[in-house]
C-alpha cells in the first residue's frame, strides 16, 4: 500500500519511468533499422536492353510488271485416238503416260480379215488384166479385118467396146486393191503426233467399230512447247497494242513480248518464260477481257495441261528496288510504318510508302534508304525511343504467299488502305504457314501489324 501522501509523487515519478523507457526503445529501434553506415539498404537493378534482330534493306533490280491469275496450261496438239477401220483389238503397243513420237505403233486391230481382203482383190485384178490382153489381142485382129472389109463396122465396134470395159474393169480393181491395202494398213494405229499418251480406254478383246465418237482408243497431247492462255483487262490490251505499234508492228503477236509463268507449287515465282504468241481479235463483252496466248519451252515436261498458271508481263525496262521483309510494317492509324535504329540504338518511327512485291519481299518507294538499319522481329517488345540490343540477321523473305501473290497491277501506284491486325509474333514461336495463308492483303498491300502500344 502507498501511502496516500506520497502517492501523488509515486504517480509521477512512475510515468516520467515510462516515457524515458519508450524513448529509449524508439532510439534503439532506429539504430537498428539505419545500419549505421547505411551499409545493408539495397540498390534498384537495372533492366537489360530488350534484343531485337534487325536487318538493312536489300537492293534488287526488278522490271515492273502486270501478273494475271487466271492462266492455263493447254497443249498446242491434242489427238483422241479412234480406229479407222472395225474390227476386234488385238494389242498395245505403249506404257499410259509414256512419251510417244510421230510414227510409233500404238495399237494392232486383228489385220486377218483385211489381209484376205487384199489377197481377193489382187486375184480379181490379176483375172482382168489377163482378160484385157485378150481384148487387146481381139483388137488387132479386128482392125486388120476391118481393113481389109472383112469384117462388119459392128463388129467392130463391139470388139473396141469389150476391150474398153476391160481396162475399166482393171481401174476399178486396182481402186479396190488400193483400199483394201489402205484398210490394212489401219489395223495398225500410230501416233500422229509427238506427245504424252493418256489412259487407254479399250483393252485387247474388244470389238471397235470404226470412226466411233464412243470408240476413243486413247488421247495423246503434245507437252514441248506449250501454250498458256490468260485473260487481259481492256487497259492493259490497249497498253500492249500502243507498245506494238511503236516498236512497228501492227500485231501484239508479232511483238513477242516476254512472259514468265508460275505453277501453284511456286508461290512468289515465274521460272518459265516465254514469248506472247497470239491475242484474240475481240474482247469478251461479259468480262470486259481479251484471250491472250503465250508460247513456253518445257522441255522437263514439268507444266501439264490443265494446270492453273500466275503469268507476269513485264513492262519496260528493270531498275533497282529497296526491299524490305514484311515483318517489319505495321499499320500506325493505317500508314505504313516501321522501326529504324539510330547511331545509338535508339528506337524510331518512320513512315513509309509500300510498292509491289517482288521475290518474297515488299518494295520501299519511299521513306527508306538502304543504309538504315530496322527493326525487323520483336516489335511487339518496343516503342519509339527505346534503346534496344540490336542482333543482325539476314532480311527474312516471306514464305506464305496467296494463289495471287500479285493480284494487283506490280506498277507503282497509290496504294488503298490496308487492313490492320496484330504484330506478327516470334519466328521461333510462330505456327507453321498453313495452305491459303497470305501474306498479301486483296489489294496487294502488306498484311499490317498494329503497332504495340
């Protein structure tokens, strides 16, 4: 118990305990936590530089040029096979798609029957010709007796007459062993031109019945040279006849303007080339287009009839063109854009004016030189005044092409505006192209990316 006097001073004395004891703790509290020399605080770490591969521009020379879709692959012969004579096949002489040459011996119709035929008919005309060298004998002797008066002019005139029926008689049989030697000369069928032969549609065994619309024996095409015919458009018909006429010649065809070809299985590329040889003598009313025909080698027999065509007309002479891969545009509020490196690594929009495709990359036409460095993959990690890590790397070609690549006219023009979707992601990471990716928009713009934000 304190004492009620003394507790008034034991209060006192009691808190004055406590706040000294609280400051304390604060002191020590804070020495702890300083570290004295400040040795323990921890320093921030310093992001590293996003790497990003990027490439310079290449410089190609290409001509200008207009590409058409619609090509075909026709052959320049085409034979069906049919006999000429009836009568039951009795073999083949060729491999189905084998390549056959004028002359060689396709099929054998049973000849038999032909051969007697033949046999029959030079016995008739051994018979009358022996029976003419009677009349002729007859003939003398008359005239002789007619001479002499001996004989009647009627007579006469009915031995001449014998005579003369007897050497029709020999005409006529000569004419029927002629087409009896003819007809077995049909038995056999050889090929009327040099080509590949198709499928045989009749085997050994089978009656055939001659000049048969249903009887087709085989067809056989030629494949070297070869045609391809496409559709032009009216301005484009019109611009080939003006450079006709101011090279002197009044026909397109005479011209020989130069054509490249592509199959379906070379996207991006024209190896055949060859000459346009023919242009229709009218537009098609409901198209608005004209037939063209070009003439092409193809001595590997690579192109067949039939075969869906892209065909390039170049126009005018080449020139060189600064190109850049696909990658690298995107679409800033629909211009197209890419990212150039400066002397310090620093990253910089530029916009950019985008022309033809030519050998898997896109054509600068303006805003690009080809001694700047850009931005090629990792856009989607960067923005404009970022310094990046730069990692070189060849320019990427584009490997994922339409059926038409080059749809539109490859003239530098003013471009519609293209379409934009999201950035292109990682090479390393990107799916596989699938059949029918493109990477042309329908208008012949780069497919563009959307800039990262």
């Amino acid at each position: 118990m304190v004492p009620s006097g003394d507790r008034g001073e034991w209060c006192r004395r009691s808190l004055a305990g406590l706040v000294t004891l609280f400051f304390t703790f604060l002191s020590l509290s804070g020495m702890a936590g300083c570290g004295g020399d400040g040795a323990g605080r921890a320093e921030p770490a310093t992001p590293p530089l996003p790497t990003v591969s990027v490439s310079r521009p290449v410089v190609e020379s290409f001509t200008d040029a207009a590409v058409f879709d619609n090509g075909t692959i026709e052959a320049i012969e085409r034979v069906r096979i049919r006999a000429r004579v009836s009568g039951y096949l009795q073999e083949v002489f060729f491999e189905e798609g084998q390549l056959v040459k004028t002359g060689d011996p396709l099929f054998l119709i049973d000849p038999r029957p032909y051969e007697n035929a033949v046999a029959q008919a030079k016995g008739d005309l051994a018979r009358a010709q022996a029976a003419i060298k009677k009349y002729d004998a007859d003939l003398v002797r008359a005239q002789q007796l007619i001479a002499k008066r001996a004989m009647s002019k009627e007579e006469y005139d009915q031995t001449v007459a014998q005579r003369n029926e007897a050497a029709a008689a020999v005409e006529s049989l000569q004419a029927q062993l002629a087409q009896a030697e003819l007809n077995l000369e049909f038995t056999r069928i050889h090929s009327p031109i040099t080509g590949i032969a198709g499928r045989v549609l009749i085997r050994p065994g089978n009656l055939i019945a001659a000049d048969s619309a249903s009887t087709d024996l085989t067809t056989i095409v030629s494949v070297d040279p070869i045609h391809v015919y496409f559709a032009v458009n009216e301005r484009d018909a019109l611009d080939y006849r003006r450079r006709a006429r101011a090279q002197g010649h009044t026909e397109i065809a005479r011209a020989r303007f130069p054509i490249q070809v592509g199959l379906d299985d070379e996207p991006g590329r024209f190896p055949h080339e060859g000459t346009i040889d023919f242009i229709d003598n009218q537009l098609d009313r409901s198209t608005g287009t004209i037939l063209v025909r070009g003439l092409l080698p193809n001595p590997d027999q690579i192109m067949k009839p039939g075969n869906h065509a892209r065909v390039r007309v170049p126009l005018g002479e080449a020139r060189p063109r600064v190109l850049i891969s696909e990658r690298a545009i995107f679409s800033d509020q629909g211009q197209p854009t890419v990212y150039v490196l400066d002397a310090d690594n620093k990253v910089q929009a530029r916009a950019i004016e985008t022309g033809s495709r030519f050998d898997g990359l896109r054509e600068v036409v303006r805003g690009l030189n080809a001694e700047e460095t850009l931005v090629v993959n990792g856009l989607q990690r960067i923005r404009p005044g970022v310094t990046v890590n730069p990692n070189p790397v060849e320019m990427p070609r584009s490997a994922r092409f339409s059926r038409n690549p080059d749809a539109d006219k490859e003239e530098t023009k003013a471009q519609p505006e293209p379409a934009e979707t999201q950035p292109d992601p990682d090479p390393a990471s990107a799916p596989p192209p699938t059949p029918g990716d493109s990477a042309t928009e329908p208008s012949g713009q780069p497919a563009m990316t959307q800039p990262p934000k």
